[in-house]
C-alpha cells in the first residue's frame, strides 16, 4: 500500500477526472491518499476491498472513499470511471447553511461506514458529465463554487441512504480510518492550530510521550505534526482570503503564522501565488 500523491489537495483542493478509461485485462490499484474521493464506474467489474470487507463493483456504482483510508481496487477488463477527489473541510465550510447535509457529510467523512461501494447509481452519469462541462465552460476562479453545487447534488441523492451508511456500532466490523490516538491528535490541533505550536503541550494533553505522537501521526498519515498543521493553517487563510476583506498580514496572524512575510512565503511555495495573487484571481473569476 502507498500514500498517493497524484493529487495536491494544497494546490487543488478540488479534482475532476472525468470518464478516466483503463483497457488493460487486470487492473489493481492499493493506496490512501489525503483527499475524499467520490468514483463513479461507467464500465467494468470487479471488487473494491476496505477494512478487509470486499465488495462487488460493476457499472453504475458509486464508491466513496475517506481521506487516508486504505482500499484496493481490482478489475477485470475495460475499466471507465470519474475520479472527484476533494479537500472534506474547504466542503464542510460551505455546508453551513444545510444542517442534514453536513450531518450527512459528518458521517461519510469522518464515521465508520457500513457500505463504501453503492450499486445502481446510474443516474449520477448526468451530474458528473455536467460539471465537465462547466469546468470547461466557467473560470477558474469559479471552478470550487461548481464543485460545491454538484457534491451538494450529491449528498442530496444520497440522504436515502443514510441510515444505510451507519452500522450499529455492536455489528460494523470496521476499524476506524485512524488509531484512537491520531483522532485525538486531529481534534487537539483543530482546536490549537491558530496558536504556536507546541508538541510538548500536546504530549501533556494527551498524557502521551512526544516521540510517541511524532511518530504515530506520521506513520498514520503519512505526514509530520507541522506539516499537517501548516496545511491546516494554509486552508484557513484561503477561506478567508475568498470570504473577507482582510490583510494578509491579518489573515497570517490570526491562521497562525509568525509573520506575514512567513506566512506569503509559505503561501506561494504550496499553492504556487502569493495570497494577494490568489485573491485577486478570485475576484476576477466573479466579475
């Protein structure tokens, strides 16, 4: 199994491959990768394998995968399917408003989930051909707001299935995507990511030693603790540079960046612009 790197949820929180066809007669793949991921098959059979529970895959169904889940994936013959792979917080920000949605999205997100492979889905083809299309059609500026429209299509197809996704916890069998340790990690640094980071505040927290976190996070996600907080921080600072009229040099203070020459030199070296750049991107996508 690897940490698949294919897409840079830093630089492209959003990713379309769109009706990807491989015509090899076995095809395996068996990896993680930091974004969720949505993959609709048009053509061919096989299994999906998550938690060691393997299911069947054929035309029209619907595999939905969580950031640094392990799963495998075998085919047989032609394979065709769309790819949407995302960044789940820059999503759930622009869930505020529909309250059952982001439950729902809550649970496929982060729960352990009963189904990862729904069969009979064909009438989800439309909806992924027509953001293909818009992604061609709009600037870029506006590709995150078609993204958000079509995964909020979506979550909306799936609300029936909800009390599917979620097994009685004395019947699932699946373990969690992360050890009880590493959630804890996730939830302090969602809690701390704004203020300096101290790894031995966090050992006294958790009442764990400090190698023990170092090394537990990063074999689990296949990052280190201040790289995941950097991106962490580097998310913020682009919602507020996309939802406010605030200063970089605000924006680095209050995302939690020492400076805000530090925090425009980390900007550009991740997301390849400067911040007022970004903006300024945006800006001329919406006129």
């Amino acid at each position: 199994m690897k940490l698949s790197t294919s897409v840079n949820v830093k630089k492209e929180p959003f990713h379309l491959n769109h009706y990807k066809s491989d015509r090899q007669q076995h095809w395996e793949v068996h990896h993680a990768h930091q974004s969720m991921e949505f993959l609709y098959v048009y053509e061919g059979r096989g299994t999906v394998e998550v938690h060691k529970q393997q299911s069947p895959v054929q035309p029209g169904t619907l595999l939905v995968f969580q950031p640094f889940q392990q799963h495998r994936i075998r085919m047989q013959g032609t394979f065709i399917r769309t790819v949407l792979m995302f960044d789940p917080y820059l999503l759930d920000n622009g869930l505020h408003a529909f309250g059952s949605l982001r439950k729902l999205f809550g649970t496929l997100w982060k729960g352990p989930l009963a189904m990862q492979a729904i069969p009979g889905q064909h009438e989800l083809a439309p909806l992924f051909e027509k953001l293909n299309r818009k992604l061609k059609d709009v600037h870029p500026g506006k590709h995150q707001e078609e993204f958000t429209l079509c995964l909020l299509f979506l979550l909306k197809h799936l609300e029936p299935y909800e009390k599917e996704w979620i097994a009685p916890h004395s019947e699932h069998k699946f373990k969690p995507r992360y050890s009880h340790t590493v959630e804890q990690m996730i939830e302090w640094i969602e809690l701390h990511f704004k203020e300096k980071f101290d790894l031995h505040q966090m050992s006294d927290d958790l009442h764990l030693s400090t190698y023990y976190l170092s090394h537990t996070f990063r074999q689990s996600t296949g990052s280190s603790i201040t790289e995941f907080i950097t991106n962490r921080r580097l998310k913020e600072a682009c919602l507020l540079l996309e939802t406010t009229s605030k200063t970089s040099g605000y924006i680095a203070q209050e995302v939690g960046f020492l400076n805000g020459s530090y925090f425009c030199r980390v900007f550009k070296t991740m997301l390849g612009l400067t911040p007022k750049s970004y903006r300024s991107q945006l800006l001329s996508g919406q006129q």
